[in-house]
C-alpha cells in the first residue's frame, strides 16, 4: 500500500537515532583528537631512515649511501652526498654512509619503492600523519637527523616486518661470522679444502619483502 | 478575554502579560497600544531567529545521530554556540552582487521573502493571551502572506540574470503554486467546523475534554487526521523542505534561484525557509493540533505557551525527521503528487467533513458507525487513488544482475 | 482619515504610472504588483479586511504568477525584456480605449446615490459576509464558481491534451 515504505524508513532512520545512543555499531565516529582510531600495521606515510642503536643514530645508520633509492624514486624527491671517508657497520665491514640524506616530503608520494629497492633495509615507511605546518619549504624538507629512528621504533610500528628483517640480518650476520671462523684456522687435512666452497654462505636477499 | 477570567489564569500564565505591562505602564494611555504591540512585534523578532538559530542546531545534530556520527560538538558544549558561529562567518562573508544582474531586484528579493514570512508569523495565537493580532480573517490573511513571498522566489531567480537560476525559479514557483491548493483545501473544513476563520476562534472551538482525557483537537477526527496529513506535506513543499526541496538542493542546478547569493543574503534566505517551516506548523498546531490547549485536563497546569511549543517543536522534530529518511521527489513526481494525489484527497476529505458535521447529531450508539464511514471515506480514496498511480511503478527487476 | 486616503491614493496611481513608463518590463510587472497590494492596504483602510487579504492572495499570490509566467514564457531570454516605445498611432488608440473605461467607471461612481458614512469605519464580520453570499447573494456566486470549474476544467483539457507520451513515466 501507498505509504508503507515511508514508515518502514521512518522506523530504520528512528533506530538509528535511539541507538546512536547506546549502541557502538549505530555511533561509529571515533572523535578525533580526544580518540586516536588504531592504524592498520601495513599503514605507511613517510620514510624514516633505520639506525641501530638510538643513543647513536648518525653514527648507527644502516644506510651506505648507495643511492639506488634516489634513482629508483619516481618523483626524485631524495637528495643523498656520500661521504668522504668509511665507518664500520653493523657487520664490522668498512662502508660508506650518507653526508646529506635529504627528502622533501612535500614531493614524495608514499609508494614505498625506496623500501623495495634497498638492499640494507636502512630506508622503512613511517606512520606519523600529524605533521601539518604553516610554511610549504624547510619544515617540509626533512634531512638526516629529522629522518633516523631506531630500530626499536620500527618494531613497535610495523612488528612483523621488522621480525622479519632482524631474522634475515641475524642469519646473514650468523653466516658472515661462520664464514670467518671457517677461514681463520688452518685447514688441517686437505680434503678441508673443498668445505669454503659448500659453505659459501647465500648472498643478501636482493628485494625486501614487506609483507605484513 | 474579561479581566475576571484573567485573573483565573495562573501567575504563569500571566507572566507575559505581567512583564508587557510592566514595560507599558509607565506609557500614558492613549499611546500605550503603540507600545503593547511594539513590545509583541520585538518579542517575535527575538524568539523566532533564536528558535532558526537553534532549530539549525538541533537540525544537524538529529541528521546527524541518525546517519550515525554526532552532528556539530566542537563549538561550546556539545556544539551549542554552532549558529552563532555560523552567524558571525555569514556575516564576515563578501557578498558578491554579479556585474550583469538587476541590483535593485537583486537585494530586494531576500528583504521581501524575510518581511513576508514575518508577516505571515503575527496571527498565531502563541498562547492564550498572546496573539500578535487578533484579526476576524486571520487564516486569510496568513495565506496572503506567504503567497506573497512566492513574489520574491521569482525576483531572486530573475535578478541573477542567469538563465539556469531563472529556470529553478521557475519550477521553485510551480512548486509552490502546485501544493497551495491542497494547503488550502485541507483547511477548509477546519473553518467549515469552526465557523470561523480568526485563529483563535478556532482554537477555541477545539476546547474541551470527553471523560477528561479525550481532547477535542480536530486531528482526532477522519477528516482531521487526512487533513493533517495533507496539510503537513503541502507544508513541506511550501517551505521547499525535504523531500520537496528540489528549489535549492545543490545537485539541482546549481543552488536554484539562489545561485547567485552569498554571505548575509544567502543566510536571510535560509531564514526565510525556517521562518516559513515554523509558521507553517505553528498553523498546522492550531488548526488541527488544538493550539495552546493542553491534551488532558490535568495537565493544564504547565502554561498555554508551554504546550504550543511542545507542539511546535515535536512538529518541527517531525521535519527533520523526514528529511533524514525521504529521498528527494523529482519536479514531474512532485507536480503529480501535488495536482493527482493531494488535490483530490483533499476534495473528498470535504465530503468527509460535511458528513462528520452533519451526523454530529447521532447517538452513542450510532458512533462506531459514524467512524467508520468517516475513516472508511479517508482510506477508501487513499488507497484506490495511490493504487492506480502507482501502476507501474513497483519494485524494479533486473535481467542480468542477481537479485 | 482622509489624508491616509489619499497617500494611498497617490500610491496607487504612482506605482501603477511608474510601471506603465519603464522599458524593462519585468520591473513593470513587479511594481504593478505593488500598485496591487496597494488596493488591498486601501480595503483595509475601508474596513473590508477579507477583501484586503483576499486581494493580497489572488493578486499579489496568484494573477502576479500569471503575469510573469506571461512575460517569462513570450520572451527569449533577458535582453528582450525591454520593450520597445510605442508608435504614435498605438499611443494614441491606447489614451482613447483607456479614457473610455476611465470614463465609464467614473460615471458609475459619481452616479451612484451611496449611503452618508458615519465617521467610524464598519467593520463586517467575515460570519455576516458569509451568510450574505450564501443567501442574498447566491446566484452571483454560483455563477462565479460555474465560471471558475470551466475555466480549469479548459485549462486541464488543454495542458492535458498537449502531449501524448503515457502517464507515470519515469
């Protein structure tokens, strides 16, 4: 009949009113900025540059500056310098690290392929979105110092991947060390020989997978 | 009103009273009406924008619970200071007047539609005492007011000089020319039972109980509660409400014959819309809805005032209501509505009437007749006439997708 | 009193005047429109209150509509909105048609014998004017409603018989 439908509305829009009160489902407005909604652990807004150590970050960088996130960035928004000189890493092996790591993130788009493309997982994908100013230029242009978080940082904000990546560089490190301890001793018989071939531990993973 | 039943009423109720003679006393008497209703006319110049400014409030908050989020909260309160800051930026924005429109039309089409939904507020009777002009032809006078302001829909599509305005003030003016005559139908038997065409006197002709509780309004009637209802819809289409509010939807041509408006301008327009909204049901309230008059007898204790707000806002809770769920009419739907569906209701809702008042005389036990041909002859038209436009018109099937 | 007779008076005419001389004819309408409402402020004057509203309804609500949807409808678009000025030949016809009815209506006026009015305006309740028009005054308005039905019944005819695509159509 004529009408039914329009009370039949008029009902649903009524509930919806009486349990917006009471009823989470019918109230899903999370009232920002007195509630914070939880990020998914896959969300990423920036990058932020990984260090070791948080009472050292310049000196703990695990970027050797090799610049392939710089020509890989689409719209070439990072600006690396290496350095002159070399500094131990993580590893104990001599490598270079960036002078100047400059990304203006007023440019950059949060594609991620800097974290893809690197082969130290020294570059990962921030999460921090509150980071409105009032000037378009130097706060928008964040360099070095601005960019280097800890490592624990990154296992609070993305926990699966950064098992992940301490697992590999873990094993990787386990691998290097038992390939040296291989070769610091003499080889005693000759047959030995043949073993520093088998044991050639596996190269460093080209691409990182950041699945979460 | 003799100044013995006065003095019946309760201090409550004299209260306005009290205070407008405190204000006039000092006046010497032959100029003291001049100050009484000066006093009446600035008293509803305060309560109405106050009751537009709050009533935008409570319009976006309801919208907004019942779409599920909370509606304006940051401003004040819970988001009570929410008009007054609306205000302020209406006030702060430039009004920009187009090179090629008409100037004078152009400021004068808001002013007008302001002054006339005003006009039409002053023969309401708000309370027992308090009815800003007590005129014998007071529901006339009404009508002649808001038919006017349909002047000043067409000078504001005109005055853009802007061929898509000019169209929505078109359709604006067969809107509203269309439920004008269903409006005015409706209430026709209002009058016919009363007698009378001054408001109050049709307020007063709703007075009364049967055993105590059972009150007289004329919405407890057949023909009262069609007429409600064909009055309520002709009313929001009148004050261009959801879902009739094609005029100034902003996917409809822009904005409608408000295009070409900003700032202040825009905002008196807005006004205009409530105001028309609020007078509309303050009508609606005393033509069917008894008035001021409280619905059970022991309740008369709470002031002639208080109830007609009580009424007027659980009317104008009722619009919101409605423009939360209805989904907006197209022009041709709404012209079909107005002249196939309401006119004849409408019509035969006067048979109805003159049946209910000429069997007024029937005994108790001829009453369960006397009601159900009365709701017999409201539903029977109703359904047949919706039936027959609604062919055609069921519930769509689809050949290739699912159901 | 008679000074607020003739204000209104000067109103009336000056409005109605102003709107006869201007080129652009919307604003033409509209101060006729004025010139209308004019008469109703003049009823109530006279103490004809439902004749004042209902003048203000039909008027000013109603025949204002046709009136514009006239003009509206006629014309292309703005820039022709602007009338013309009339020939002289036109000119002239128009002050002797006009002169006549002015005539006319003058002669009825000053020849009709009214009754001397007393200084307070009669107020007629609308109950009494009801009564008058239902019984006194039947026939005028029977045959005023008979006018009116075959009026929109025509106008339903011909808006109806215009197009021929099946009704309810989305």
């Amino acid at each position: 009949m004529l009408g039914t439908g329009i009370l039949k509305g008029l009902a649903v829009t009524a509930k919806n009113l009486a349990g917006s009160f009471h009823d989470p489902g019918r109230f899903v407005t999370t009232q920002y900025p007195e509630q914070r909604s939880v990020l998914p652990e896959n969300y990423r807004n920036f990058p932020f540059l990984v260090a070791e150590d948080d009472k050292d970050p310049m000196g703990t960088l695990r970027c050797v500056a090799c610049q392939i996130c710089e020509k890989e960035c689409p719209p070439q928004c990072i600006y690396i310098e290496k350095s002159r000189d070399k500094k131990p890493d993580a590893a104990g092996k001599m490598q270079l690290y960036p002078a100047v790591f400059d990304i203006d993130i007023s440019v950059c788009m949060s594609c991620q392929i800097c974290v893809e493309v690197c082969p130290f997982d020294a570059i990962k994908m921030d999460q921090e979105f509150e980071i409105a100013t009032d000037n378009r230029f130097r706060p928008l242009l964040r360099d070095r110092e601005q960019l280097a978080r800890s490592n624990r940082y990154f296992q609070q904000v993305h926990p699966t991947e950064a098992a992940e990546v301490d697992a590999r560089l873990a094993a990787a490190r386990r691998a290097a060390e038992e390939k040296a301890a291989a070769k610091a001793p003499p080889p005693a018989r000759q047959e030995v020989q043949t073993k520093p071939a088998t044991e050639r531990p596996d190269p460093p993973a080209g691409g990182i997978k950041t699945e979460a | 009103m003799t100044a013995e039943a006065i003095e019946l009423d309760s201090w409550l109720e004299r209260l306005p009273l009290t205070l407008r003679d405190l204000l006039a006393g000092p006046i010497p008497g032959p100029w003291r009406w001049i100050v009484q209703d000066v006093i009446a006319i600035a008293v509803v110049l305060a309560v109405f924008p106050l009751l537009f400014a709050f009533l935008t409030l409570a319009e976006r908050k309801v919208l907004g619970r019942i779409q599920n989020r909370p509606g304006p909260n940051r401003v004040g309160w819970g988001g009570i200071l929410q008009p007054f800051a609306d205000g302020i930026k209406m006030l702060t924005k430039e009004d920009i007047v187009p090179r090629a429109a008409d100037p004078v039309l152009h400021f004068l089409a808001p002013v007008a539609l302001v002054s006339f939904s005003l006009l039409s507020l002053a023969v309401i009777p708000y309370g027992r005492h308090l009815v800003p002009l007590d005129l014998d032809a007071g529901i006339l006078y009404f009508f002649a007011a808001s038919a006017s302001s349909e002047l000043a829909v067409f000078m504001a599509g005109w005055a853009g000089r802007n061929k898509y305005s000019l169209l929505a003030a078109m359709r604006a003016l067969a809107q509203l020319i269309s439920y004008e005559l269903p409006l005015l139908l409706s209430l026709v038997p209002v009058v016919m039972l009363a007698g009378t065409l001054s408001p109050s006197g049709i307020v007063a002709a709703q007075a009364g109980w049967s055993a105590g509780f059972l009150p007289h309004w004329n919405i407890l009637t057949p023909w009262g509660l069609a007429g409600f209802a064909i009055f309520m819809v002709a009313a929001l289409a009148e004050a261009n409400r959801s879902p009739f509010d094609l005029p100034e939807a902003e996917s409809e041509l822009i904005a409608g014959h408000l295009t070409e408006y900003s700032g202040f301008k825009y905002a008196l327009f807005f006004m205009a819309e409530y105001f028309a909204m609020c007078a509309l049901s303050g009508m609606a309230v005393t033509l069917f809805l008894g008035g001021w008059q409280a619905p059970v007898a022991i309740l008369q204790f709470v002031p002639s005032y208080g109830w007609f707000a009580i009424k007027l806002l659980s009317l104008l809770l009722g619009f919101i209501w409605i423009r939360a769920t209805l989904p907006r009419l197209r022009i041709d739907q709404l012209m079909r509505l107005a002249w196939k569906f309401l006119l004849p209701l409408a019509l035969i809702n006067l048979v109805t009437a003159s049946f209910w008042h000429l069997s007024a005389g029937w005994g108790a036990a001829a009453q369960p007749l006397r009601w159900g041909l009365g709701l017999a002859l409201v539903a029977v038209p109703f359904v047949v006439i919706g039936r027959r436009l609604s062919t055609g018109l069921g519930p769509r099937t689809y050949r290739y997708a699912a159901p | 009193m008679n000074a607020t007779l003739v204000l209104l008076g000067v109103f009336i005419v000056a409005t109605a005047g102003t709107a006869l001389s201007l080129q652009n004819i919307v604003r033409s309408v509209l101060l006729l429109v004025l010139s209308w409402f004019g008469i109703a402020a003049f009823y109530l004057w006279a103490g004809a209150e439902f004749a004042a509203f209902a003048q203000a309804l039909v008027y000013g609500g109603a025949v204002s509509m046709v009136v514009l949807f006239a003009v509206l409808l006629t014309r292309r678009g703005h820039q022709d909105a602007t009338v013309a000025p009339p020939p002289p030949g036109r000119l002239l016809a128009a002050l002797l048609a006009g002169g006549a009815v002015a005539g006319i209506i003058a002669a009825t006026v000053i020849r009709t014998p009214f009754a001397s009015v007393s200084d307070e305006v009669p107020v007629l309740p609308v109950r009494r004017l009801g009564a008058l028009l239902m019984g006194p005054h039947a026939a005028a308005l029977l045959v005023t409603g008979a006018l009116l039905t075959a009026a929109l019944l025509g106008a339903v005819v011909i808006a109806a018989g215009a197009k021929d695509d099946k009704e309810g159509s989305p």
